[in-house]
C-alpha cells in the first residue's frame, strides 16, 4: 500500500473556482429540475396538495444544516467536509460513516438520475415522432430502456469532470441559465393561468393526511434540498473557502424560491390525480397542459439538461469526498492520484462513474421506472438525514463554548444545529420504524416497507465494515487522531502503521 511520506505535500487540488462557479456545482447537484419535474409528484403521492407546505418545512431544518456546514467550512475547508469535521468534533467511527453514506448515497442518485435522463430522453424521442428503433418500441417508463441511454449519457459527462471542475462548472452555468428560464416562464405562467384555484391550506401542514405522511414527505423534501452541499466538496479548489459558503447559502435560498414556485405552479395547473400519477413525465405533462408542440417541449428539454448536470455534479464532489478520505488512508491510494494534467482526481472520477454505471445495471431488478425512483428517494433520504444530523451535532460540539461568550453566535452556531439535528434524526427513526411495521414479509417493491428499510440499513451497515478495514488493516491514521488531512498543512499526516 502507497503511504504518503513524512514531511511531503499530500496531494492538492487547483483553485480555481469563485463564487458563481461554486452555485453552478451546487445548484447542479441540488437538480430544482428534476426535483420540481419528478419529485413534486412523488411527494404529492404522499402529502396530496399541500407540497407548498412539506417544501417550507422541510426547509427549516435544512437552514441550520446548512449554517453549520457553512461555520465549519470557514474554520477548517477541507474536501472531506463532513468526514473531516465529524471525525474531529465527535468521533472518527461517525466521521467515516458519513464520508461513507455520502458516497453510496451518492452512487445510488446517479443510478437514478441515469435512468431519469434517458427517460427524458425517449421522451422527447417520442415528441419528434421516434417511438420504435429496430423493431423496439421505445418506452420511457421502462427501467431497462431508460438505464441503457441513460448510461452512454453518464460516461460523457463523467469524461467531462475528468477534464476539471472549472470545465465542468461553466458547462453546468449554461443549463442552469436554460433550466431556470423555461422553469420560470412556464411555472409562472402556470400559476396565473391554472384552472385550479389558489388555497391557503396548501401552505398548512397540519391538513397533512398522518403523522407517517408528514415523515416521508419531509425526508422526501429533504431529498430535494439534498446537493446544496456539493460546493464544500470542491472548497480546496475555491479561491477563498468563505466563496464556498456564500455559495452553498445563495444555492439552498434559490431553490426553496423555486421549489415554492413550482410547486404552486404544479397544483394551480394539475389535480392531485394528475400529479401523483405520472412520475417520470410529470414535467412534460405539466408542459402539455400550458402550451401546444414544440414549445411544450421545453421543459422536458430542460429536465433532460438538469438531468445531465446533476449526472456531472454528482460525480464531482464524491471523487472529491473520496480524495480527501484516500489521503487519510481511510480508502485506498487509486482514490487520492491527481492528474497532471488536469489537476483533478481522474482516476477516482472515473472509478465513481465506473461504480455508479454499476448499481444502474443492478436497478434493472425492478423493472418500473416510478418504483425505482420512489425505493431510491426513500433509501437516500434516510441516509442523507443521518448525514446532515451528525454534520449538525459536530458543528455544536465544535462552538458550544461560544454559549458562554456570545449567546447570539451561541444560539446559532449550537442551538439552531441541535435543534435541525433533533428533528432529522427524528424523522429518519421514524420513518424506519414505519417502514418496518408496514408489513411482515420481505419484496423486492417500493410499496414493501422492509425492502425501503433494507437499501439504507445496508448502506449503514457496510460503513461500519469498511471503518474497520481503515483502522485495522489500513492502520489509517484518522482513527486515532479525528483529524483529517489538510491540504495547507502538510506535515499533519502520520506515517507510521
């Protein structure tokens, strides 16, 4: 195994980011796209007409998620973040696990997000008039179809990122500008022009169906917030780590506008029936609704673009993750190789769009694309809160001591985390609990709450088994320290065994 010698520079990353290329990756991730086109109506399938509500709700704690990353962020910036932190202020097991869950959460997203592209992609096949090849009738709800085209897609763009994140970050700015310009014009027209009527209880959470419902639609929400922190993944490669914060913020306030925007727009424009009932192609109904061919297409046109970028984004910041837990000797050497040329992890880049094709491939087990993405979001969500809940609870460990000097910046920086960790944590048992209790069988099917419970346990479980293999095979260094490496301090990785 390759160690890294005492007294020698770990590997670094360029820095050349700013501020609009840091929202450009983290609004990429975040996909307001394909959450708002597909799921809107997954949660909609869960909290009925009151998706205005669960996105506003849902929104808070992420608020104080997102505060804690971004005060870490300016005290150690560090490609890890979570990892890093976690493993310092609490303990390197937790740390690890949730380098850990950040990474197979993210290989499973991309494996979704694979499919979601090229069932937008047949689509729009199907609106030109294409709807057989070689005797094949197309069909984008077919898991197998979609994947397939979805896969070639995701070995351009995963090329792409090899390439660098600044090369990546302007071809994601210009999607973005496309993506919002259709999203605004037709939600916004949408809601001037939906037959439906405005109500206030589409803002009331307590008209929310059950207490299970409300669980599942926040986790689901937070699945849609999920992705504003894939800036602080890229922070040794922004000029100024405060750029990577302001980013992060700008991103998370921009899409709880869009989310708000889309989802009124949404039930002005489609019954509770309608936006429930078709997954996948509920943009490119909601499009159908407001205009005739070809302008009806563009928001199927710009779910297909969201749908590449969040491919692209999701490939960045868990090479990144990745990089930053090799250099510790948590993962191995392939991960933290940086190439000359671009200056970016390409091995490890490649290797992620390598693992994420694979679990695409394993997705084929479930052959409809909408129960595909609802065990997906489910799993993911689950993960995801336990992330951001143990991020929370580091930054609270990290700063309790302003408690006593200034309890504003006290109140901020360990109360709002404590509380936005609480109710994470909260929602994710619950929502296993629920999970386990709906049913005394195991199914490979989204409706099964064992199998939605099986995907995170999973994911949980091979954390641990993978920790073990850093402490005690690895011998990494970050199990008995907590401490990460550091890119700007050279000498903080051991080399001893």
């Amino acid at each position: 195994m390759t160690q890294q010698p005492h007294g020698e520079d770990p590997p670094s990353l360029r820095k050349t980011l700013g501020v609009v290329d840091g929202v450009a990756i983290a609004a990429s991730s975040t996909a307001a796209t394909t959450s708002i086109g597909i799921g809107l109506g997954v949660t909609a399938g869960v909290v009925g007409l009151h998706l205005p509500a669960i996105m506003l709700l849902a929104f808070l704690p992420i608020l104080g998620i997102a505060g804690a990353y971004s005060r870490l962020n300016r005290v150690e910036p560090n490609a890890g973040n979570g990892y890093v932190w976690v493993g310092r202020s609490l303990t390197p097991w937790l740390g690890f696990l949730v380098g850990w869950v950040n990474i197979v959460a993210t290989v499973a997203f991309l494996a979704y997000t694979t499919a979601v592209t090229g069932s937008a992609m047949l689509q729009l096949a199907g609106e030109a008039g294409l709807h057989r090849v070689a005797g094949l009738v197309l069909d984008p709800g077919s898991t197998a179809q979609t994947t397939a085209v979805g896969i070639v897609v995701l070995v351009a763009v995963t090329l792409t990122a090899v390439t660098g994140v600044r090369t990546a970050a302007r071809l994601q700015s210009g999607l973005l500008v496309f993506e919002y310009v259709v999203l605004l014009g037709f939600c916004g027209y949408g809601i001037v022009t939906g037959p439906h009527p405005f109500r206030l209880s589409w803002f009331d959470p307590f008209a929310i169906p059950s207490a299970s419902a409300l669980a599942q639609g926040l986790l689901l929400s937070v699945f849609c917030y999920w992705g504003f922190e894939a800036v602080f993944t890229v922070n040794e490669e922004v000029r100024d780590p405060r750029d990577a914060s302001r980013a992060g913020l700008i991103t998370l306030v921009t899409m709880l506008g869009l989310f708000l925007l889309g989802s009124v727009a949404f039930q002005r424009v489609l019954s509770e029936r309608e936006l429930a009932g078709h997954g996948a192609q509920g943009l490119a109904f909601f499009g159908d609704r407001l205009a005739s061919q070809p302008l009806a297409a563009l928001p199927l046109v710009a779910l297909m673009f969201s749908a590449v970028a969040s491919l692209q984004a999701g490939v960045i910041p868990t090479a990144r993750g990745m990089f930053a837990m090799s250099r510790d000797r948590t993962l191995g050497p392939v991960w933290s190789k940086v190439s000359a040329r671009y200056g970016t992890p390409a091995t490890g880049t490649l290797l992620i769009g390598a693992l994420a094709t694979a679990v695409a491939a394993l997705a084929l087990v479930i052959p409809r694309l909408a129960d595909m993405i609802m065990a997906t979001v489910n799993a993911v969500g689950i993960v995801v809160a336990l992330s951001y809940a143990l991020t929370a609870l580091a930054a609270a460990a990290r700063f309790r001591g302003l408690l006593g000097e200034d309890w504003r910046q006290g109140v901020r920086a360990v109360v709002l985390p404590s509380l936005s960790a609480a109710a994470l944590l909260g929602l994710g048992g619950y929502l296993a609990w629920s999970f386990y209790t709906s049913t005394d069988h195991f199914e490979v099917s989204a409706d099964n709450g064992w199998f939605l419970l099986l995907t995170p346990a999973l994911m949980i479980a091979s954390g641990f088994l993978a920790a073990a293999w850093a402490k005690w095979v690895r011998k990494s260094p970050y199990f008995r320290t907590g401490h990460g490496t550091d890119a700007d301090a050279p000498h903080l990785l051991a080399t001893s065994n």
